[in-house]
C-alpha cells in the first residue's frame, strides 16, 4: 500500500476541544424479518440500536477525548429517536446528546437530515470536530457526513481508519482502492470513519449505570428555524424488496469426464461460459 499526503486548509480559531458525534437509529438488520407475499421488509416489527459505523465514531470520539480532553456531544434526528439507543452510546462515554424526534422525519432523505444535523450542531454548540460513521447499515448512502460538511462550510475527510489530532490541526489516514492517502486539516472539521478506524469498547456495569444520569435533550425541529425547502426531500423511495433467489437444482451424473462435460455445456448454454 503507498500512500500519499495531501492538506486542507481553513480559517478559524480553535476554541475548548468540542467533539459531535452522528448517531443514527438504525433497524437491527439481524432482527429483520418480511412480508412472504409482498417481500416487503417489515421495518415497524425489528429492532433498534446505534448503528455499527455510528459505534466505531461514537468510540473514536472519546479515545480523542480521553487523550485530549473536552466533551462529546451526539446529535440524533429521525421520526422517533428512543433515548435508551442513545443510552448505549452514552454509557461509552459520551457526555451528553441532542435529539430531534419528529414524524415528518419519516421520509425524510440525505439531503433533509444533513441541513436537520448541521442546524442541531449549531444549536449543541461550537464544534472543533464532528464525527460520522461513513454509511450506515441500513442505507448505506455514505452521503450524510459530506453533506453536513458542505451545509456547514466546512473540509470533510472521508473513509478514514486513522485520526489523530496536534494542536488545531487534525490528521486522517484514508483508505483509497490503491493505498492510504495522508490528508491534514485545520479544525473545524468533519470526519466520516469505517469499521477499521478502531473496535468499540463494551461499556461495564458502572459506565452504564452511569450512563442514567447523563443528559438528553429533546429538540424540537421548529426551533432550527430551518426554511421549509430544507426540509423537503430531493429524493423519493419508491419500494424496497426483498430479493428471492432460488437453486435450479441441476443434477450432473456420468464418469468425471462426463459430467464435466456436460456441466460445461449446461454453463454455456446459460450463457456463464462462452
């Protein structure tokens, strides 16, 4: 693997370290079961949890902020976001959250919940380094930290498995198809991470309980004030369906070098061997 270095560079102070966190409520796609006639998934009956990629930017937060100091804020937005999925990340360490639960939210795109995250980061707080997992399970459109980042002005740094931070400059180590890419940036900064930046840690019986007595606060989606062409999605779903796949259950019999060739033969005329 080569790798190369490239810098990004803004303007801006850097004030008490400060770092949010995008947390996802996520369907639990182990738990996902669907409808045998319309192989629709049926999303109302699965379970919930924090993302996996969320779990691994969530973990990246507070290692930044066990060796730097500061504060870790999550920021959740979605039709109806349970405060015991954010209660899981908390316990890892986190400091407190901001969540957004509202039904309009339902339909909502990448495009709507980028302005809805990037205007609840301005109402957390001023942030030095927002933190995203790069897609999520379920969807997996990898849109949603770029888009903050652009709503917000500011540099983002894509597919990272390594960041590190010095003074008010912040390195990440991004894994391209052919190598690592070196690529360094004046905070304020947004970071979208994969599954190997780090493993999450198992929070203990103390962190959770702890966990209890942390905030959670409940935003409205008026008080962003955003303008109502925000919150309209660019992008429509129109179904989502299971794939079913069966066996053709050809049976090739014969000495091996008949079968060999009569399973030659059958690959041509499906046309996976020419």
């Amino acid at each position: 693997m080569r790798s190369r270095r490239t810098s990004i560079t803004t303007v801006g102070p850097l004030c008490a370290m400060e770092i949010h966190v995008l947390v996802k409520e996520s369907v639990d796609v182990s738990t996902l079961e669907y409808d045998q006639r319309t192989l629709e998934p049926l999303l109302e009956k699965a379970q919930r949890k924090v993302g996996d990629f969320e779990m691994n930017a969530v973990e990246e937060a507070v290692r930044l902020k066990e060796k730097h100091g500061g504060v870790v804020k999550l920021l959740s937005a979605g039709p109806s976001v349970q405060p015991i999925v954010l209660r899981e990340a908390l316990a890892m360490g986190a400091d407190e959250a901001y969540a957004i639960s509202d039904p309009r939210l339902r339909d909502a795109d990448p495009w709507v919940y980028a302005n809805v995250l990037a205007a609840l980061s301005r109402k957390a707080g001023k942030a030095d380094l927002i933190i995203a997992g790069e897609a999520s399970v379920d969807e997996s459109n990898y849109q949603v930290g770029v888009r903050v980042a652009e709503e917000l002005g500011m540099p983002s740094l894509t597919h990272v498995v390594k960041l590190e931070v010095s003074g008010e400059r912040v390195v990440a180590y991004r894994s391209l198809e052919d190598g690592i890419e070196v690529v360094e940036s004046r905070m304020p900064a947004v970071v979208t991470v994969g599954l190997e930046i780090n493993t999450p840690r198992l929070p203990s019986l103390l962190m959770i309980r702890a966990s209890a007595k942390k905030p959670i606060h409940q935003v409205k989606l008026e008080d962003l004030a955003l303008p109502e062409e925000k919150l309209r999605p660019l992008t429509r779903k129109t179904s989502v369906r299971v794939m079913r796949t069966e066996r053709k259950r050809v049976v090739v019999e014969g000495s091996l070098e008949e079968a060999a060739e009569k399973l030659i033969a059958y690959l041509r005329s499906e046309g996976v061997l020419r």
